[in-house]
C-alpha cells in the first residue's frame, strides 16, 4: 500500500469513526442499537467508543484500500472523507 492510499484511508476511517460515534446524524443508529440490544450492551457500547468502532473500520477501510488503492472507487471517497475530517479539525481550533 502506497503512503498515499495509506493516508487517505487512516482519514477516511477517522470521518467514519466520528460519524458512527459522535455525530449527531447517526444518532439515530446508535439509539436504535441500544433500544434492541439494551443501553449496557456490548453492541451499544461498541457504536457510542470511537477506540473501539474504529478497529472493525479501520479493518474494512484496510481491505477497501488494498483492492482498490489505485481507483476512483477509493480515491474520490476516502479524499472526501479526509478532507471532511480535516475541516472539522480545523474548526474546532479556528472557532
């Protein structure tokens, strides 16, 4: 895996990471997680730990980079994704 396809899948699995953890978009997802297996489940406990969540992203982001580093079906995404993280990093210290 190159260094670049390397980057963008460690910013992509961050992007990914956040969004199932903390944002309020996929609040409703993590809810739903809780209300079927219970707010002191493993599985509710999984989707709320951003160290936790990213271990089984990072390990399908590894298996995406490596089948498709050199296409547009990786790079596009995972540069989105990236610069999305980015941004929100750069807010929190610009605000």
């Amino acid at each position: 895996m190159s260094l670049t396809a390397f980057l963008l899948a460690l910013g992509a699995t961050c992007r990914i990471t956040r969004l199932l953890t903390k944002d309020t978009l996929a609040a409703g997802f993590r809810t739903q997680v809780a209300d079927r297996f219970g707010d002191d489940s493993k599985a509710a406990y999984l989707v709320g730990c951003g160290w936790c969540a990213s271990v089984w992203v990072a390990a399908a982001m590894t298996v995406y980079a490596l089948a498709l580093a050199d296409s547009a079906w990786f790079t596009v995404p995972t540069t989105a994704l990236s610069l999305s993280y980015l941004v929100g990093l750069a807010s929190r210290w610009l605000d």
